[in-house]
C-alpha cells in the first residue's frame, strides 16, 4: 500500500473541503472550544486534526484518518 499524503484528503465537493479547513484554522487555536455537534462531521474532522497535529490529541495513523474522511464525504454526498 502506497504512503498516504495530505493531497489524498483532497476528494469530495468543496464545499465540504471548506468545511475541514475551516475546522482545521479553528483547532489550530488554543482558545477555540471543542465542537458541538451542531457542527458538520468534516469541520469536527479538521479541528480533531488539528489538535493532533498540535500534539493536544493523541496522534492517530494516516489511514484511519483518510478512512474517516472518506466516510464524510461519502455520507454528505448520498443524503
């Protein structure tokens, strides 16, 4: 199986893209508060991500996260 990189994360509509990014910029910042679940599944994703990246989470491997984000943009899209 061929390494995982952060360009393979990069499938699914945009606006689902900009979701995670969104929740990525906010995870990144020591004050933001955990999200509720009134936030989307790929927001929660990218401030999870985040967190480990800062090391405030624990780490988890490249494949679960790619399954994980693969789950979200499959879900978003058949609803």
């Amino acid at each position: 199986m061929k390494p995982l990189t952060s360009y393979d994360m990069l499938d699914g509509p945009e606006w689902i893209q900009d979701e995670c990014a969104e929740g990525y910029r906010d995870g990144r910042r020591p004050d933001s508060p955990y999200p509720t679940s009134n936030l989307s599944p790929a927001y929660i994703h990218g401030f999870n991500n985040a967190r480990r990246d800062a090391g405030t989470m624990p780490p988890v491997g490249m494949h679960e996260i790619a399954s994980t984000w693969n789950m979200i943009v499959c879900s978003e899209i058949i609803e």
